[in-house]
C-alpha cells in the first residue's frame, strides 16, 4: 500500500499547497502507478483555477521515521 501526497502549485501566488492524499491499495505493482495515482488526485482534486497545477509524491517510509 503506497501512500501520495497531493499538492496543488497555484502559479498566480507561487504557493505550493498540501490539499491531501491518495491512497494505493494494489497487491501488484504496475506498469504506471504513479501516473494512475495522478489521474484519481486529479480528479477527486480538481481545481476551478486555470493556473493551478496538481502534482502527487510518493510518502516514503524511511522520511516518515524520519519526520516523526
């Protein structure tokens, strides 16, 4: 299970913005599960603004021992 961040660059500010997750419950790797994490962030996180862009990372379990 790989958690995404989903961050939303608004270009007119020039912030960068946490506005959530996604979660990925494939057993099985595939050939692009980042680009389909990108897809469902997009959607669920869909922005009326033309010049705001979504992007996702990878939450890493190394970093997350690291932050807490």
């Amino acid at each position: 299970m790989n958690v995404y961040t989903v961050y939303r660059a608004e270009y007119r500010t020039n912030k960068t913005v946490r506005i959530g997750k996604v979660v990925d419950q494939r057993r099985a790797e595939r050939n692009n599960n980042a680009a389909d994490m990108l897809r469902v962030a997009q959607k669920l996180y869909a922005a009326s603004s033309i010049d705001s862009h979504i992007f996702i990372i990878r939450e890493s379990s190394r970093l997350r021992f690291l932050l807490e």
